[in-house]
C-alpha cells in the first residue's frame, strides 16, 4: 500500500513539473525543466553520501574499531539479503541513525555515538533493521528524485525569467494560469515532496519488522528516539533532517504542519506496527 502511494505521489510530481515547465516557458519551458531537474538528479544521485555524511560529520570505521555494531549490521543485511554496507558513526549525543548511498551496493548506514550509549541492543538492532529498509527499498533514489524534482519546480520561474526560456508565439497560456504556477507550484511540489518521504518511512518501519520477524523491537525504539529527541539537541542543517529515523530537531506538529513534515507522527508509526503485528 505504501509503496502505491508512493508511486502516485510521483506520478502527480512529475505531472505538476512538466505542466509548470509547459505553462511557464512553454515546449522551451518544457525541455528545460527535464535538463533542470535531470541536472539536479545527477548530482544528488552520485554525490549524496559524501555530502549528508559531511553534514552530519559521520565518520566511516572498520570492523576493527566498532567491532560489535559492524557485527550487527552484518547479521542483519544478510537477514534483508543486502550486500555489507559502509558503517559510520556521527559524534552526536542524540540517539539517531540515518542510511544514505544511491544503490544497495553503494549504501552508508550511520548511527549516533548518542544510540550506541543510550539504546538497548535490541532496540538498536531494530533500528539498524529500518536503515537497511531504506537501502533495501531503494528509498534514497526514490526521495532523491522527489526532491530533484520539487527543487526544479522552485527554481524554474527565476529560470524562465533570466535564462531566456521564453514561450514562443502562439504558445501562450492565460497569464493569470501563469502566475498561480508560480506562485503555487513551488509549495505544491513541496507537500508532495514531503508526503512521499513520509510514506518511505512507513514502508521502511514495515520493512525492517519484517527483517527482525517481530514489530516490537521498532516500536520501542521508536518511542525512545521521540522522547530522546525533545531532550537531547542534535546541531545539524535542516536539509540534513529527513535522513534521520525521527526528525532530529524535534519539530512534530498537528494540523497543516504535518503537510510539511518529512516523518509521519511517531505515533502513527507505532500504529502502523501494531496493526501490521495484528495481521500476522
């Protein structure tokens, strides 16, 4: 079910790119929306591990440095049937971890020296589970493409403005369908761009149950990374926040906040298990 709505959320995406590039600049508008968004993929797409483990100033070890969590990680990406991943560890003292890379056999799983301190193993292994879910589900190049995408919508009428995209005759749309484009799509591309990472990380949460046969080892994990979360800061870029498995700047809301946040209510989350437990 996720991973459909996941594809609908795209599909509706790349619909409201292609129409801002067509209402905007027209068949010009068009083909330099693709180049703008391929652009930005490409260089998401090769380039993200090396630029979210700067951000978060992870750093790689061996099996020899962190013996037991390379261990960990082993056991449990032969159980998803995943090649080895890279293993880092981020010097923040909040219990977090995020998986980054743009295949399985290209993939990071990081944690905090905060997790390793503070998380009981099988709640770490649980969480360890859900990283290699997102590596599993291909979910970087899924939320790479979402934001490659939303971003070239947000820099495309400035684009159209001054790199001389401009429509030709008889190309012309309504200007006022013009002005809602760009003033609105922008913020449109953003919501769906936040309700696809939301739904990857439901399908990561399922996923990573699946791994470790039983949901309970997330769910307690989940609730201790949300209230670790409120009491321990982590200094880090918002950009660098969706990675995390709980937000990391512990800015949950309700109403239309939840349109722009990146990970579903940890409540949900836990809803989310505990029904998929009842089905088994």
């Amino acid at each position: 079910m996720h991973h459909l709505k996941t594809f609908t959320l795209m599909a509706g995406l790349m619909v409201l790119f292609l129409a801002a590039g067509q209402a905007i600049g027209g068949t010009n508008g068009l083909v330099m929306a693709l180049v703008i968004g391929s652009a930005m993929n490409f260089i998401m797409y090769f380039f993200s591990d090396r630029m979210v483990l700067k951000m978060y100033r992870a750093k790689v070890v061996t099996a020899e440095e962190a013996p037991e969590l390379y261990a960990m990680v082993d056991r449990l990406r032969q159980r998803a049937g995943l090649p080895m991943p890279v293993v880092a560890v981020a010097p923040h003292d909040q219990p977090n971890a995020f998986a980054t890379g743009r295949s399985p056999s290209k993939a990071v799983v990081a944690v905090t020296t905060g997790i390793l301190k503070y998380m009981p193993q099988e709640e770490l292994e649980g969480v360890i589970a859900h990283e290699l879910a997102h590596i599993k589900n291909r979910d970087m190049l899924i939320t790479t493409i979402a934001a490659g995408i939303a971003g070239a919508i947000g820099y495309l009428p400035w684009l159209m403005m001054f790199g001389g995209g401009g429509r030709r005759d008889g190309e012309g749309g309504h200007p006022i369908v013009q002005i809602v484009i760009v003033l609105l799509g922008p913020l449109a591309a953003m919501i769906i761009q936040m309700a696809v990472s939301r739904q990857r990380e439901f399908a990561a949460d399922r996923t990573a149950a699946e791994i470790m046969g039983t949901a309970r080892p997330m769910v307690n994990a989940l609730r201790r990374l949300e209230q670790m979360s409120h009491q321990i800061p982590m200094n880090i870029a918002p950009a660098a926040a969706p990675l995390a498995q709980v937000n990391p700047l512990a800015m949950q809301g309700g109403g239309l906040s939840k349109l722009f946040a990146t990970h579903p209510p940890t409540a949900d989350r836990i809803a989310a298990l505990d029904g998929w437990s009842a089905r088994r």
